[in-house]
C-alpha cells in the first residue's frame, strides 16, 4: 500500500508497478536553506542577500497557499533584482512542478519545470566554481537536481532520473559538509533516507551505476525533526514528510493526523497537506476507529476548493474521493449513500489493475447487500473480490463470508474495517 499510494500520486492509476516512480521522490527538497551559508557577506552583499531571503520567505507562503500568481511575481522580482543567484529561478522551478503536480494534464508543466530549474542548476554550478565554500549555492543545486530527477520519473527517463538523485544528493551532502548549521538541508536528507529505506531493492539496482547512499528510516526521521524544529524555510515541509511516513510506512496515523490538522487549518487550499490528512483518516479507520464524519468533511471541503478555484486534478482522485466517501457512509450506518458510491466505483474500476480499492468496495458492497437481506447479490460481490488486487486480507474474509453472511450482529460486535473481521482476529 505505501508504494502504491506513492505511484498513485503521480497522477495514473497504472503507474503504481514502477519502482522508479517511488524512488524519484527520495530527493525532493521544499526550498532553499540561509543564503549566508558559507562565505558570511557584508555592506551591500549582505542586504543583498536579507532581501532575497525576504523574497523567498514570501514566496514560499504563497505557494503553500497555492497563490501561484503572487508567487510566480516575486520570483521574477527575485530574478530582476539578483540575475546572479540561483533562488529565484529554483522558486520559478518549484512553483510550475507544484502547479501541475496533480492536474491530469501535468506533463504540459514540466517543459517550463525543466527550463527554470536547469537554469537554477547553471547559475549554482557558476557560484560554486567562483567560490567552492559557497554552500547555499550546493543547497539550491541540489534542490533543482531534486526536483529535474522527479519529471524525468514521471516521463520514464530513468537514467536521467538516476543520475539527477546522484547529484542530487552529493550536492546536498557537500552543502551540509560546508555549514552543518543549515538545518534545511536535513529536510531533504531525511525524506532520502526515509523513502530510500523502503525501497531497498531499486536503491540496489542504481548502487550498481551510481555510489547513492543506502537509507536509513530512523535517521531519516531524526533528519525531517530537525528541520521541523530548526529550519528556516522548510519547516512545515519537514512536518508534512513526517506525516508521509507515519501514514504510508509507520501506521502512525493518528501522529500524522496531529500534524497535518493544523496545516490544513492554516493552509486550507494546500492540497498536500488535505490529501496527506484524507488519507491518514481513511487508512487510519482501516485497521482502528477514526473520525468518518471528518473525513467526509474533509473530501467535501476540497471538491468545494477544486471548484472554487477551478481546478483540475487527476480523474483518479476524484474516484477515490467517491470510494472514500460512500466506505465512510458504510461505517456510519448509511447504507443506501454507501452503496450507491461504491456501486458508481466499481461500474469505473471493473477491471483487474486498475486500482487497488476495488476489491474493498465489492467487499463492503457484500456487506450491505447481506445487511439488507439480499443474500444473492451479497454473494455476487463476495465472489469478485479475489479477482482484484488486495490491500489486506480482503479474500481471506469475503471467503468466510462466502459462507458466514454478515449481520447486524456482526456490525455490532465487530469492527468492520478490512482488516480485523474474522472471529479469530482481534
């Protein structure tokens, strides 16, 4: 589950079987660290450079806020005032990655992704070679390497992916090498490490090109709290990588639900932070009790937010809002929404492969028809269930309600999610 849902989020319901598509986000960093790193400036550098972080500072909040126009302003301003340095051409980057990062047309993003970020990379390189302690300029390197790494991921250039996280990650390292006290530079380390260490096998197959570091999950997660704790510009990034982990590695759901509310009250358009804390809930309720009817919020408010702001995101999402929506109806007792959702998404996803979910719904959908009485159409569904991919032990159960139809006695006395039903599981 935690890779696929990693897959999915780049936009394709097919997409969850390629390893890479995982690995391109092990070098994801949010923004860039102190631009006195290094070589401390003074007089005229020194204002020079208060009003670039003054800038990016700026900037960064209206991302966060998904205000790409305001943002993608202060980054020509950056650009205008200071042609020399990398920072504005990174934000530039970033802020077209983001901007197309869920749309179904996001590939229409990336030529312009590309374009800035790649200059950001030739500015830094510049910077590095007139000056090898500058640090920040390795910091921002390393961040457009980052983020080139990533759309190569998702066009299926994968020695280009490669080699991006290769340099990626040595210009990361040699900015901290060169100023330890740049605590943003941990927020990228340590979403390295983490997702790195779950995906020992493709970090293996690229040891065999490039020296990458191997992952280390625990040091990972000590990285992302430092920059939470410390960090400049990416604090609230680092808070949001750790609650990627404790939802899609840890089953820490309700940490990550501790972190991700207040984000999503200061930034409720950020679609990041609302999707991280929709799917905390929803696989939080899978395996213990959550708060449905906050999930069912939650999925409204951001359809409302989508269609305020007039924006696209991948068909898929909007289907697992569905699924999402009518599983959370299920567990309150509302059966006939419940079952008029999951009927709608099993009628889009019939066929094996296309997502990972269909297996829960004919399950859940079993469920209500043995509830309502109609113990063939019950069974009907009971019988799919092994036909698609599964999350848990969905086949293992249907099998036992093929011939232990459910009640309202077992609604009752046991918990119903998908992995906790049988009599002789706790």
């Amino acid at each position: 589950m935690n890779l696929k849902e990693w897959a999915y989020r780049l936009g394709g319901k097919k997409r969850r079987t390629i390893p890479w598509v995982a690995f391109s986000l092990v070098i994801l960093f949010w923004t860039g660290g102190p631009l006195t790193a290094g070589n401390p400036p003074n007089g005229s550098a020194s204002r020079a450079i208060a009003r670039i972080e003054s800038r990016l500072a700026t900037a960064i909040e209206y991302i966060f806020r998904e205000d790409y126009a305001v943002a993608d302003s202060i980054c020509e301003e950056i650009i205008a005032d200071h042609p020399d340095h990398p920072a504005g051409y990174f934000m530039k980057g970033i802020l077209y990655w983001k901007k197309g990062y869920y749309r179904p047309n996001y590939d229409d993003y990336n030529d312009s992704t590309l374009y800035w970020l790649k200059k950001a990379i030739k500015i830094a390189k510049k910077r590095i070679k007139k000056n090898p302690q500058d640090a920040s300029a390795y910091f921002f390197g390393g961040g457009a390497y980052g983020y080139e790494g990533s759309v190569y991921a998702r066009r299926k250039k994968w020695l280009k992916t490669g080699y991006a996280a290769y340099r990626g990650i040595r210009f990361l390292e040699q900015s901290r090498a060169l100023d330890s006290t740049l605590y943003d530079v941990y927020y990228g380390s340590g979403l390295y490490h983490v997702l790195a260490s779950h995906q020992p096998g493709v970090v293996r197959w690229i040891q065999k090109l490039l020296p990458i570091p191997s992952g280390n999950a625990e040091l990972g997660i000590q990285y992302l709290q430092i920059a939470a704790q410390k960090g400049r510009f990416t604090r609230l990034a680092a808070l949001a990588g750790l609650a990627m982990s404790y939802i899609y590695y840890d089953n820490k759901y309700q940490e990550a639900i501790n972190l991700l509310e207040p984000l999503v009250d200061r930034y409720p358009a950020n679609l990041d932070f609302l999707l991280s804390l929709i799917n905390a809930y929803f696989y939080q309720g899978l395996v213990a009790e959550t708060d449905w009817k906050r999930l069912q919020q939650l999925i409204r408010h951001t359809r409302v937010t989508l269609n305020n702001r007039n924006v696209q995101i991948d068909r898929w999402w909007l289907d697992k809002f569905n699924f999402m929506e009518g599983y959370a109806h299920f567990m309150l007792g509302h059966l006939t929404e419940a079952k008029l959702l999951l009927e709608a998404y099993t009628l889009q996803y019939s066929e094996k492969g296309e997502s990972y979910l269909t297996a829960l719904a004919h399950l859940t959908l079993g469920k209500i028809y043995d509830l309502e009485g109609n113990r063939s159409r019950a069974v009907q569904h009971y019988r799919k269930v092994s036909k698609y991919e599964q999350m848990g032990n969905e086949r293992e159960i249907a099998r036992y309600l093929l011939s232990h139809p459910y009640t309202e006695e077992s609604a009752a006395t046991r918990f119903r999610g998908a992995y906790a039903e049988l009599p002789d599981r706790p």
